[in-house]
C-alpha cells in the first residue's frame, strides 16, 4: 500500500508532519522478513520462531514529558507501566510474557531512590504477569526514558490485525475513554489525589493478557488489537489491515461509571482517547454464542459494539441509529501535545 | 558482594554520585533469575531458553550527546553502531545475532530523510550480522535516542565473565585506543574529515562476531568479555566475576599504527579508552596452543597481553619490567563529560 512515491515525498519534511503513523508506514516496506520471521513488523508484536516454537516480539518506551509528566506519574509508576504497555501488545495476540530486557536513560542528579523505585515497578509488573526481567541498559539522557522489549510465548494459533471479515462483530473489553479522561483531568488540575479510580487507569493499566489468552486460544477472534491510541484508530488499523471497513454503535462503546458520572452520555473520549490498554476483537458469527457462554473466563466485561463490513471506513452510529460523523482524531504523539 | 546495606547507602544520592556500574550493581541483586532464566543479568547478554534451546538477550542504547554528537556521527552512522554495540555483546558470548527490536525518539522536527538513514543504518547492520529487525517503536524526544534489543542464538557452550583461572592467558583481538583517540581529535577538531581512519573506528564499529564465536566454539576460551569501557575497566570485570585478578604488559596491548603516528609509545588511552568493540578472553594454557594454531580463522589479530593471577586486583608492568600504577578509570558516563 505505501509504495516508493510515498518514500520520496517524505524526503525534506519532518516527524511532525508526516506523523508517527505516516511514518511508519514508510517504514514498514523497508523490514521484510528473513529467516525465522513469521510475521513481521506492523502488528502488535512480531512472530518469531526460537527453538522449533514461535515467539511474539515487541517493544515500547515511555517518555518523560510525551508519556509521562513526573508530577503525577511516580517513577514507580512508570516502571509498571513501562511493562504494562507492552504485556498489553502480548495481550492482544494472546501471548505469555516472559523474558524483557530494559533500557533506561535518566538525567546525572536523578535520585538513586527515584531509580530504585522506577526498576521496582518494572521488576513487579513484570512477575506480575510472569515475565523475568534479564537484562538492562542505564544512560545518561536529560529527560527520563524507559524502553522495554518484551519476548513472550505464543499461542498455537496466531491471530493478528488482518482477519477480520464482513459480518463479524466487533467486540471491546473493560471501558474505554477512562484514561483519556484522567489525563484531562489531570492537565487541568495537576494536584488531583494520584490514587483516584480515574488516574489509576492511565497510570496502572493492567493489560488483559487472561482475556487475550483464551479469545486467541478458544478460536473465537479473527483479529485483535490493543486499545492504545484510541477505538477509531486502532479499529481503523484492524479495517485498513484486513481490507474491509466497520460500523459502530456509539452507545455501545462501554464506559465505567466514573466517565458517564463526568461526561454524561458523550462518547467521544471513549472513541477517540488513547491508553486504555482494553482489547479490541472481531468476532465471527458463528463463534458468537461460544464468546457470550465463555465470558466468566474473561476476567472482565465485553462488550458488543457493531460490526464489520465489506464497504471500507469507520461508520458511526449514534443513539438514534443516524450516522455520526466519523472522529478521525486519536493519540499522535508527533501532532498532539504532550501531557 | 553488594548486600542490602549498599542499597541503603544509595539512597538520597544521585546517579552521578554512585556512578553507572556501582548503580547497576545494586540494580542486579533486584533481578532474580526465573523459569527459563539460564544466564540472568550481569554478563554481556542474558541466557534464556527458548523452544528448548538458549538464546542469547541484551539490550544497549545510543544517546545523542551522550553517546554520539550529530555534528560528527551521522543519521546513518548512529543507526550502523546502535546495531553494532549490542551485536559486539553477542560476539563476547559466541553468538549468532538473529532477531532485534528497535525503540527510538526523535524532536518533532527531526527531518524525515535523517530518521530514514538512521534505520537504513539499523537495517543494514543487522542484515550484515544476519538478523532481521522484527519490530520498533518511535517516541518523541527531545534529544535523539535509539535503544536496541537483540536476540542471538547462543553456542552450545556458554562462556560468561566468569571463568577466568589463575594461570591463564589474557588476549584481546585487533587494536585497542584508536576510538578513543578519534573521540579526542573530534572534540577538539570537529571538522575533522569523518571518513577518516581513526573516526571510522569511533564511528563505525565492526563487532568480532567471527572471532567470537570460534573463540567459544572451540573451547579455547574460559571467559571473554567485550571491551566497550576500556580495557582495564573491562578487564575488571572479568576478574570480579572471576574472583581473580590479572597482570598485563602495557607495552603487549595492541594498537594501530594510526595511534602509534599520534601517540608514540604512550598506551593510555589504549588501556583506559571505550567503545573499541574488541574482544578481550582468557585462555588457559593447555589451549595456547591451539589458539596460536587457529590464529587465521579468528578474522582478526589477537595478542597476547598478560595473564591470570591468583591476586586480586589488576597489576600494569611497564616495558621495563616495572609496576605502573594501575589506571582506574574507563568510561562511565554518568561521571564522565559527554563527547
């Protein structure tokens, strides 16, 4: 899809224009696979193969003053949080954590303390979902960095952005727009008590590697994304993968209590905030009744949100059943503002 | 050797104050091996088993004015040596690079033509060493950094810091100083053509991979590291994890002729400078032999430097038979200035 004139009218301009997503893309065509590649870059995680067995691959960093400002987010905090973005990218193609390797970069007069307790939180998070951290990096940056690349156990069947098919339906775990909502919040009253149910969503998510496990493992998903940059982005990533498009129900997107006590019936954080780390699946028909007899085994709420279709885009539907014009927005880190 | 007391005594200072290795130290006694965990952290990689057999982990980062500085390295250059410092990881263990991740971060207004000659860098390295990056991750920075996590098949036998025995003889491959002296002709003339021979060694690292792992698959070697801080400092690693100590020749240590033109007979730098990239290794005697015999397969010189002793400590002898104080430092930078 992005061929070599996309490459060349890149040339001159900067991240910011071209956006992390448009840049990636131009990415993608140069990483082709090799030998023990089973899938490449572009998913959630890559597959490899070590040892006769496939492995999921990934990486993510967390950035001082991008991802994180310290004034909310304690360096424990975004240690755990640090593994817990990428056990989410595990989450959703039902992998097993197990072995991740830290690079961490902080300033010369960072407090020993602040860095014991920012390893104690990657250290935690990770047992907490089985993982061994064996190895790590430490530089000097002047603004505090934590890269974590994670290696986890596949699952026998492989499930990734590319399955969806006309008529499955798309179904959503957790709530969404929590965290989206606790970072405004946040930016507007930087004193808020850190231990709010709100702020803990975006500053301890928990990924739902128990839910992903079994929607891989059962066969009931034919594909899986983590929520990360937003429902209508990451749906779209799902659509634009497995060439088909999608409508979605705005009153059906699951929100907590604490979003519909602020934001009454408005969905629009829900749908376009980033950072929830919910999953994100497609579901075919015929598997429906197994998902709804299943959902004890989950570990928490799915929700049925609308479906997918052959014609292309992201549909919405609002309460009344007319067609809401589609949120395009989701979280560019190079395009929207830092935290 | 770091107790519960060390960890006290760092609290309230700063990383600066502990110093990068004396912070990492305590970092260790933090991470426990796990299921699986073969090698845990401390050595060159980490030891894990996949799919019923070991691979090799590590993870290292590259940090601008830290690590490199744009006005000397190129895009190009810092994705090539990123690669190359974890790649010269696996050599000091024998391995075989085969997968990595890559996380980096860029300024927003970092042009796309320089974020597309940092991973041409990144791509052609690992193709070079033949891995294949699988994946990656781009942040917003406000300086550059790119962090690689690479994983290596490991040989059958494992060679850490830690088998080094009094008696044996201490050899380090090519020649040790010249990138460090290029760092020194930089920063006072950083004009200077880039393509130079002594920056090419700074800039463009080539990690002993083939040396590696013939060292290790032949069974000549009893512990090997990468010189990446300097010789002595690296040394001392060896023989802290071998609890042993060494003596070396100052005038054996191997260095170019280009260094020889700069510095005369002065080995300094050559015993006290990073980022080489060149293997130092014990060998026992039973295998000198062998070693000298096999001399051409290595892909590169080697040279006798010293040898093992029962000791602590590591001992320098001038060209004269004399006791030369020992250099204590090497490359810690959070002590250190930036290049």
């Amino acid at each position: 899809v992005f061929g070599l004139a996309g490459l060349m009218s890149a040339r001159g301009r900067t991240i910011a224009e071209l956006g992390e997503f448009g840049f990636l893309s131009t990415l993608l065509q140069r990483l082709r696979g090799g030998a023990g590649v089973v899938v490449g870059p572009g998913q959630d995680c890559a597959v490899i193969r070590c040892g006769g067995r496939n492995y999921l691959y990934t990486v993510d960093a967390l950035v001082e003053g991008v991802h994180f400002d310290p004034r909310w987010a304690s360096p424990r905090r975004v240690g755990r949080k640090s593994f817990m973005v990428n056990a989410s990218d595990v989450a959703a193609m039902g992998g097993r954590p197990r072995f991740c390797v830290v690079s961490i970069g902080v300033p010369p007069a960072y407090a020993c303390r602040d860095l014991h307790a920012l390893q104690r939180g990657i250290v935690q998070a990770a047992r907490a979902c089985g993982a061994a951290v064996v190895g790590g990096n430490l530089s000097r940056s002047e603004r505090v960095f934590v890269s974590i690349a994670l290696l986890a156990e596949a699952p026998r069947r492989l499930v990734t952005r590319r399955g969806a098919r006309p008529g499955d339906q798309v179904y959503v775990t957790g709530s969404l727009g929590d965290a989206a909502l606790a970072l405004q919040q946040l930016c507007t009253k930087p004193a808020m008590e850190p231990s709010a149910a709100l702020p803990r969503r975006l500053l301890e998510p928990s990924p739902r590697l128990r839910a992903g496990s079994f929607l891989v493992g059962s066969g009931i998903v034919s594909a899986m994304i983590d929520v990360s940059d937003g429902l209508l982005q990451d749906l779209g990533h799902i659509c634009r993968e497995s060439d088909v498009g999608a409508t979605i129900r705005t009153a059906s997107v699951p929100v907590s209590a604490a979003y519909r006590r602020v934001q009454g019936a408005d969905r629009r954080l829900a749908l376009s905030g980033g950072e929830d780390y919910e999953l994100m699946c497609t579901v075919p028909v015929p598997q429906v009744q197994r998902l709804e007899a299943h959902r004890a085994r989950l570990g928490c709420r799915i929700t049925r949100i609308g479906e997918v279709t052959r014609s292309q885009g992201v549909r919405l539907v609002g309460p009344h059943g007319e067609t809401v014009d589609p949120v395009t927005c989701g979280f560019d880190h190079f395009r929207s503002g830092s935290q």
